[in-house]
C-alpha cells in the first residue's frame, strides 16, 4: 500500500471521531460525508498513483474547514 492510502485513512478516522462528537443535525452529517469521502480516497490511492487525488482531497479538506466544527 502507498504513503497516501494511510494519509488518507488517518484523516477519515479523525473526521469520523470528530464527527461523533458533535450533536445530532446537520453538521454532524456534513463531516460523516467528509469522513466517506476521504474513505474512498484511501480506497481509490491504493489502487492508483497518488496524483490523482491531489485535487479530490483539497476539496475534501476545503469542505471540512468549512463546516468549521
């Protein structure tokens, strides 16, 4: 597996825990997305080389700054 299929692990299990600390409602459900997001990422980056995502997870981080929980 690649450098960049954990990158994008660690970063969806950070997203679930902090997804399961906020209350229930809307921005709980937009960082479960972001979560399911970078999941798929680290599925598709250890399948395919790691520029390829570059793009997918600056939205997925710009996403996640912006729910700004």
């Amino acid at each position: 597996m690649s450098d960049s299929h954990h990158y994008f692990l660690a970063h969806a299990r950070k997203a679930v825990l902090k997804a399961r600390q906020l209350p229930k409602g809307r921005i709980k459900a937009k960082q479960r997305v972001v979560a399911r997001v970078y999941h798929l990422l680290a599925k598709e980056a250890a399948y395919a080389p790691n520029l390829h995502h570059l793009e997918e997870f600056r939205t997925a981080r710009e996403i996640e700054n912006a729910i700004g929980a």
